[in-house]
C-alpha cells in the first residue's frame, strides 16, 4: 500500500536506497521447481550497470545480488526470494548542494513536502539506482513465463528515439541492438546517435529517448478486465520507471488520426489459425492479450542532473541556481531499455498466473 | 483481483453487462459525515449519457442511479456505498451477427479466447456502458476531495484533438467547453470539427479524439513511490477506460525532444510561497504532486463499430466479413471525457487517503 | 481496504444495512462455465432465513436473491456476479431507544466513537441481517469447489453447544442436523435442548452456542505460508461473523494438555495412500491443507438483544438503562450455523484458486 | 497474496528459511519522522533469543538485526524498512531423518504435497525462526503506536497455563513475567511450572501452552468492519504463529455458557467518561475497539519435535517411525509469548493507520 511493491499474484517488494548500506527485493509467488541461480539474474543486472560506454555514467556499480532464500538446490520452492544487492559505491563525499537545494526535475522537493524529511544522499529513495530490483525481479518473471509457458517467450526492447534522432522502421533488426551500446535497432543511424550524445554531454545538456518493447510468444487471454486490463498495467509499470512521461500502446497516439476501417486490425483464418492482418492494438483487445505481439512505447525525459545551472530554491525558501556535478548518464533512457524489458516480464508473468487461478 | 474494482483506500468494484438487469458498483472506504445525494451524482451521469448531440449515439439510457446503501439522512456514514442502475434499453433483439463473428476492434475474440464463454449482447461486459459506474464513483470522489481539502479543488477534461484536427492552445477557455456538444475548450475550431464529425459518420467511418485533463487545487504530497507515482497510478486509470491506447503526464512525449535545461521546471519563492516557473513535468515530480495543476493528456482510438465492413471469423473458424449497424458513437473519445475526469478524481481521492495515512 | 471486501481471489465485496433500501454483494474472480442459478442460491438463504421454528426471531425476512450480473444462459462468465436482497421489513417504526442509548454488546458505542454518525435502524451495517450476504456467496463458493475440485467436497457444520449443554460426541451423526430446528448432530440432546430454549426466552434472557464445521474432500496443499496460513484465514472468517469470540482448529484448547506424542497424528500408509491416524490437527499443518477433514469449532456469546434490563448511557453521556424489545434470536448461534458453512466455503474457494495460480 | 506479508496499511513482507543464508523482512508504510534504530529492534529479539534458560532450546542464534533502509540519521523516512539477520547456526550437518521422512505435527507432509519441493533444513521456511521476524516488525510498529497515539501504548503477553497447570488470575502480575524464564505471571506456581517442565523434557515428551495478552491505552475506533474486525485481524495474526491452535477474545468460549445480562459489559459514566463494568468483550465491539483493554487468549500445542518415536512414513511412502534429536524447546508456547506481543503491535499498527485514513 505504500507504493514499494509491484503486481498482484507474482510480485515483488521493493527496499533499499542509493546510498544506503543495501538495496534488495523480495520475490514473492514463484511457482516451485523453476531452476534459477544467481549467474542468472546477474546477466540481467550488467546489461543495466552503468560505466559499459561513453554514453552512460562511470560510476562503478558492480551491483553484484546475492540470493537470500526461496531457492533450494538449484531450484525455487515457491517461497519468497530474498534478493539483495550491497551499495559499494557509497564514498562519504560532500552532499553539500543537493542536500540544501532542491533539484528541478527530481523528487528532492516533493519527498521534502510529503515526508517532512529525505534521505539526499544521491537521490534517496527515488534514485534510478532502485531500477536494478526491477530488472532482479523481472529476471525471476522471465524464468516464470519460460517455464510455465514455453521458450517462445521473448521480451526484448530498443531505443527507438533520442532527442529528436528517430531509426527508420524498414531498417529495424533485433540483432543489432546489442551490437551497439545504445540499444539501437536501427544499424545505419547508431553513429549519428554518437555523435549527438556526444555533443550534449559536452555541452552539459541531457537528452530524452522513447523505448519500444515487444512481447512475443504471448498466449491469449492474459489480462484482467475491466480495472487491470493488460494495457493499462503495462502503462503503470512503465509510468512508474524513474523518467517516463508517456506510454502508447500499438499505434497509440497516431491512432487518434485513423478512421475506424483503417485502425481495425482485421482478423482472417490461415491454416486453421486466427491471423490478425495488423497490430495497431498492440496485441491486446478489451484489456486481454490476443497472442500477437504485445508491444509499447515509452517516452523518457531527457536526465534532469545536468551540468547547466538551472534556478531554483533551497530548503530555507531563499532563491538559488544549481549545477549538478558527478557522474550522470547524459541519456537515462537508454540504460531504461533493461528495465522496460524487465517491467514487461513482470506484467506478464504476474497476469499469466492470474489467469491460471481463474480460467485455467 | 479480478480486474473489477479500482483504488485502495478510496475504492470501488463494479459489476454489470451492457444488456443484463443492471449494472451497478460499490464506493468503500469513503470518510464519514459527507454530504451526498443521488441528485449530486446524477448530474455527472448525465453528462456522460447518451443522445445528447448528434455526434454521439442516439441510444436512450436515462442512467437513473439508486444510492442503496452507505448515506443516512444525507451524509455518508462510512460503510460501503451500494450505487445500482437499472439497464432500461435491453430491447430483445436480434444479436445475431455479433452473436457469432468477432468485431475487429472489439474485445469479443478476447474475451472468447480467455473465458471460452461471453455474453455477446451490446458487448457485455466489455461494453463503454460500465463507464457509467466510473463516473457516479467519480462523483463521490470529488465530494472527498472537496470535503478533506476543500472547494479548491477542480478537476476538468477537454477534447483538444478530433482525428486529425486539434485546438489552437492559445485559444484555451475553460468556460467554453460546457458550451458546445464536442467538449471543446476552442470555440474557433467548433465549427469546423461538427462539420469533420458529420463527414466522417456520413461515410460510415470513425474518429480518433485526444483529451486533455487537468486537476488544480491539488496539495503537494500524493502518490506513493515508487511502483504507485502518481502519475503511474494515472496513466493505468487512463488506459482502463475503454478505447484509450496512449497517456501522456505533461510534456510527454514533447519531452523527449527537449534538452535538459528547457524540460526542468524551474523553482522560485514568490512572495513566501514556492512557484514552479514552468509546467513539464504535469505536477508530478518522483511520482509525487508538486502542488501544481496535475495535467494529463489520452488518446481514444477511433470507434470500432462502423458501417464501413471489415474482414473477420466467426466462432467457427470461417472467414467472413462484419458491418456494426446500431447506434454508435462515430467518436467514442467525446462521451470520454467525463469519464477521464472521474478517474482522474478516484486517482487522487484514493492517494488522498493514502497519504492523509502515512504522513498526516 | 475498508473491510467490507473477503478473499483474494475468490472474493466478494459485500454492502447494505438492516433497514436500507438493499443489501447485496459483488461476488468476483469466479471462473467461467461454471452452472449457478437463483434456485441455488436461494436454498441456502432460506436454511439462514428467521422465522422458521420458536428458537429464532419471528421477523419476516423472505430475503429472496436477485442475480444481477455475470451469469450468461445459465452460466457464470468470468465477470463479477451482482446479487441483491431487497430489505422487505422497513417498518416505518419508532427506533426510540436505540437511536438515543448504546446498547451493551452491541456495535453502537464503538461505530459511534469510530465514525462520528450511525444508521442506528436495526443495528445498520452491523446487524447480523448482513450475514445473508455471506450465505448467498458461500453458495457461489460451493458451486467453484464442486465444479473445480469435485462432488466429494462436503461442508457441514452443527451445533455442539447451547450454553452449557453439549452433545455427546459418540451419538455424532450429520443426517440429524437437518430433522431438527437446532441444527443438533445429536438426537438425544433435543428435547432437553429445546426445553432450556424455551425456559431462556421465557425469562428474558439469551444463549451462547458453539458451532462445529467440517470441510472433507479438501486435496492437500491449500493454504499459503505463513501469514494466510489455512487455519488464519479460516480463524479470521469465522471471527468477523457477528457474536463470535472464540475459534478452534482440530483439538484446538485441548492440544495444550496433550504431550507432544498424543498430540502428533501419526502417518501410516494404507493401499499407498498416506493415512493420518488422528486429526488432532484439523486437518491443517503448517498452514497447509493435509487431505483430511478440515474441522473448525467457533464460539458465539448470547445474543445481546434480551429484555432483561442492563445498565448502559444514552449519546448525550447520561447514565440510564435499556431493555431491547422487538423479535430476537435468544439464541444467534443456532442461525450461525449456515453462516460458518458458508465462510468456510468462502476461505477454501479462495486458497483453491491460490493454489492453483502457483502450484498447479 | 503468496502469504508471506502481514497487514495492510502497516505491513510487512517477511523472506528467509531456518538454514538459509538469512531471514529478513521489509517493513512498509511506516510513518516518517519516527526514531528508531537497531538497538530498539534488537531489544525485543533478545527476548525471543533461544537459549536463556534451560526451558528452551540451546541453540545459539544471536540473532544480530541490520537495518538496510527507512531511516535516515536516526529517523524514518517514510520509505521501506529492509531488516536483514543473518543465519549464524547453519552447521553443514546431516539432516538424513527430517530429509526423507514426514515428522507427524510438522509441516514436512503438507509443503511437499503443495510444492512438490522443500527446503528439508531446520524445516526451512516452516520454522519458528520466521518468528524472529515478526518480532522485529513488532518493534517497528511499537514505536508506530507510541508515536502516533502516545506512550500510554502497552502490548504485554504472559504465559497463563502449560499443560494442565494454570495460573490463579487472583495473583495476577506484570512486573512478575520478566523475572522468570517462563514469562508466568503468578509467582506462586512458578516452581512447580519448572519441575513439570523438567520432566517433560526427561522423558521426552512435550507441552503446551496458553498465552494471554493484553494491549492498553489503544483508544476506541480501531477496526474495520464488517470483514477485517479488529477481532478477526486478531485471530488471524495469532493464528498464522507456528503451532497455535486457538484463539479466543475477552470471555471466548466461557461466554458461551453465560446469559445474555451476565455477557453484557454495562456501561456508565464516571467523571464524564464512559466506563464499561466489565470486559467480557475483550475491548472489542461490532470489530471496533471500545477503548477497554484488547485481550486475546492463544492456544500453542505441544513442541512436535520430541525424543519419543511416533509411526510415520518416508518419501517414498514406506511405513517406518522418527525421533526428532537435537536442541529443542519442550515447551514452544514460552517462546511464544514475544511473538504474540509482536503480532498484536502489528495489527494494531495496522488498524491505527486505517482508522487514520478514513476518519480522522
């Protein structure tokens, strides 16, 4: 209820702050005899650790978890899984600006009006640092759909945008996205997209980006209409990604612009099978996935800890500027990619297992 | 759990199908000694209701709600609020074709792939007809809101796009909207869109529509990091309503685009009192309220019940074709504004709880 | 959140007072294709209805259940099941004495104190009259078991206790609590039974009773460690009926004077099936469902309503005392009966399903 | 809704098995602004600790509590409470017996028929040490209701029977329970308890015990009707405690042998307050706390893991016995009492934030 736990039946207590002795999770609705380790999660967790480019912070996160209990022998045993991560980067440096300034764009203001206090060591609580249990969590959802559903369960995400540098569609390719470090689909736009990040962070700016994640391998029937349609837990869990600032899915917005012929997705028999003929619904209809693809796009502001002084106040009510120095991705979104891949698995795994109890 | 009641703490379920006896809904949680009655309630039904312009269906739902319980002489007394209508349209008619084929656009086939059972009458439970219950929650929403935080509060919705037509925001006149049938807080463009709707419900086709919705008189404080942000909590409340596929907080997707320095919302004391020079981020900064106007934008797709025929199945597994008679919406995103308002509203009652729990 | 909602998964969110319009319930998360109808419902409604020997109240209640949503040609389709019992004994009465003075045992002072204001007709929210909502879901409840589980589950309970009076446990036989108005498994008690009744109502005074409940055909592996363990939520149903104090599982106060070797139910097997050789667990270990019965024993005070005078104070903090006229149960525990029925049901629809989103 | 998380408002999310790396909780919803730090938390576990006397195993847990998050020099922050405690006894011994055979009164059976796996260690996540836990949370929410309501807050718990013997009310004591290793509150049958226990343990059997707690100074209105009274959360909490069997509120079962005029807690005004002349209620009204003291009665069975062989089944389902060596307690009920105080802290906790949100 305080708003530090996601889904309903597979679900996942979130804790910890940035700078704190530890941040962790608790996994909680595993199915039994999934065999998971840590080697595991940890993949997941270095495709989100920062320092892998020029293009992301340096901080030196090893962010390396360590399995506290619900696994036994190699295998869960439907017990809640205790995950936990040791800060290591905790340098007992000077807090001095952002301890008395409230940051524009972060939550260092509004932490201070709803709490009456903060913890503004990095950030706190509201740290992006807190998306690693994200991608802890949605690690163990992954193991969840593979095993319960199959291994055409695929969830995978690009960066499609960044600032106003958008990849050409006709060019996307999954495999290219890891073959370069900012999550691009799109091979022939990756050194324009170099060059770009590397003139904003040089010019002390930041710069926004827009993820689109797809869900394949998806049965139908997952969601729950009417309150918790599939969609519009997807849009929670993405809106609740430090950053975002919109959520489509399928044709979304540009669906506005279509007539009603045009925007059905018209449906045909082949080969006994019903095909959809397109996915302008993103794959879900009434709130319940119809086995295509399901697919989002979320937009990320551009990093709000910028090198530029921006005007603001101090926590005594005096008029201020602030620069935020350290060590900032110049382009959150790119290193959201992971954690929309991981929001996703957990969506779908928490809505598989609803499923299951009422209508399997 | 079943995806049929909406909140925590302030919170309702709803029960009911577009053409069984009644469709109806129970507000729990709601504080005692607020004045209520089914005048109140009804006003904002009727809103929504039906056949009320000649861009909307000329189907007759008087809505007529019954308060049956939860309000002793005028006031709530803090038990659970029974609100019942009775479905007065159930003519027993020939459902034939939607008995059998599948409505692209529509949840049948999900709903069918998920249940192996639906009641196909108007869309059952699928149907926009259980915005309805949204709406008289909504109603009560706003008297918490207005009673705990007082008369300040406003929550309002626009039409600000129809298919590809938007407003002018530098015409933006709240009074306007009660003024015309289409929402529409641009009476410049008013015109124009009547003619744009005649055009495309002549033609047997559909529109897309955007609302815009803002709540003002919000104190800084609600939402509940970090899986329950305010604006994540807003964002799944949007995508639950039916035909809705995008939501933007603020910005947006404009954010994307924007350097840091011109997203970031500059903080400044004026006169004691701390004001945001800027509105980017929607009045919602780590998922908490800054105390500025809460500003979300959502995309309605366009109505999937049209003359124009689309290519389907039916229930057998033939391919066939299906053309939607009856009364329909050639627009559906018009009837939704009331209904975004009153989710915007049961979003911020039931943070409002939340947060008068924890912190006050 | 307000406590008028029970269950996870199987659950219903129940609303209404004893002289409102209606009471009624939600009942949510059934699964689809399941047969139910009024008939149904309503035979256990009338085995709880008043009026039917001289042991309870004589009021006219005929509480005839109308099914207003989720059940489509005879079937349940997934979606929420609405069922309302029109309040038919509004006598437009003089409520004199209850309105103004706090009756001892009674909810008057405490939902006083709690919310400020009280619907102070029959008691309001927290007459026993809400219980029928209980019976119509515990009814819903049946139906998933058996349709899920199989006809093998069976849920009966009886009365052992009227005030001091037991039934000798050796004349135990479940096909007697149907032939008498006492819901009593042993014959040779009635007449005695009866007698004390009698001489009880006759002197203005009232009865406590102990209800015992037996669930067979129960699988092994209900129950979810540790908190919702079996027993817990079966111990927090049957104490939020009204009038009950106190809750056994298996040998329950009795276990503490066993040693730890006669308390143990050794495990043997017989034709490859694992046989326990006692039940002193009730069915239940670590919280988890064994495979043998699942036996509960809840205690009931004696009704509160009783024309013997008792001292209490009226709203305006006088000293005075009260005698509660009208049509009273002098024993509530014999109409408990259905009730415990009906909740076990309800705890063991809800931990199925459970069970079967992780286990299964 | 995988059962390992207490309360709601003030809740907890508990993880860990008895031979695992650690045991650990997240505790949610804490207000902000409250002292707390380890040594507050540590204090409470060192009464649970095993090993003070020769009543209780001799196991060695030190039992060493961290705080990883949620406060913030010496101060809640509003965000989660990650508590970790690292196992310590873990000796790499030979669990052979408990590993294939089913101890009758454990949970071994009943988690292998749910999970069709099981942590075989110590009983894994079945054991008591999940208790540590809860005592930990208990402190949290100790220092909630002191905080919030006021230092008039009391939650005591004594030891009121073992086996047969019982204590005299008459000589009832709080300042007496702490200076005994049994937590009795009558001195004068204090030696005798000891000698029973002794021979209890010499000749390897076990017993079992009742506790009897006590929380004062909560005042009236904590409790949601009509499902989470504040009974039923009561007897749920206690109940989901390892080897508890019953639970009974004020008179509990003896009030079943009372008449109605006997039952009633008459009330009348002293010095314009209202004052009940008895508590047969156990403070507790319609689920609503009157302001009288909250009292709870719980019965613990005999420890199952005893020195004397019982007839129990392998694995492999052949007929075979087990005697249960090792360090454990005779009687687990005395251990029990700190983890009944716990438990009544978090309902209370609970319910106080509730009451807060709805109708303060």
């Amino acid at each position: 209820m305080s708003g530090n736990r996601f889904g309903t039946l597979f679900q996942y207590q979130s804790f910890g702050e940035s700078h704190g002795p530890a941040i962790g999770c608790v996994v909680d609705g595993v199915p039994p005899r999934i065999e998971i380790d840590e080697e595991f999660i940890q993949q997941y967790l270095d495709k989100r650790k920062p320092g892998q480019s020029r293009h992301t912070t340096q901080r030196k996160e090893p962010d390396t978890v360590e399995i506290l209990s619900g696994v036994f022998e190699g295998q869960t045993t439907g017990t809640p899984i205790g995950l936990l991560i040791r800060n290591q980067d905790q340098k007992s440096k000077d807090y001095g600006e952002i301890k008395d300034k409230f940051r524009p764009g972060h939550a260092d203001y509004t932490y201070n009006e709803k709490y009456g206090i903060r913890d503004y060591r990095g950030g706190g609580r509201s740290s992006a640092r807190e998306t690693a249990m994200r991608v802890a969590a949605g690690a163990v959802a992954r193991k969840v759909l593979e095993s319960q559903i199959g291994p055409e369960v695929k969830i995978r995400a690009a960066v499609v945008q960044i600032g106003t540098h958008k990849i050409d569609y006709d060019h996307w390719d999954w495999d290219e996205v890891a073959n370069n470090p900012l999550w691009c689909p799109d091979p022939t736009v990756v050194d324009e997209w170099e060059g770009y990040l590397d003139t904003v962070r040089k010019s002390g700016s930041s710069a926004g980006a827009v993820i689109e994640c797809h869900a394949s391998g998806i049965p139908a029937g997952l969601g729950a209409p009417v309150y918790d349609k599939l969609d519009a837990d997807i849009a929670k869990a993405m809106m609740s990604i430090n950053a975002t600032k919109a959520v489509e899915i399928g044709a979304g917005f540009e669906a506005v612009m279509f007539g009603g012929e045009d925007n059905a997705d018209e449906i045909q028999m082949l080969d006994d099978i019903a095909e959809f003929q397109s996915n302008n619904a993103g794959g879900i209809l009434g709130g319940i996935s119809s086995g295509q693809d399901v697919v989002v796009r979320v937009a990320f502001k551009p990093t709000s800890s910028i090198l530029t002084p921006v005007k603001t106040i101090d926590k005594d009510g005096n008029n201020t500027e602030i620069v935020t120095k350290g060590r900032h991705d110049p382009c959150v979104g790119i290193r959201g990619a992971p954690v929309v891949e991981a929001m996703m698995a957990c969506v779908l795994a928490d809505h598989w297992l609803r499923h299951k109890a009422q209508c399997l």
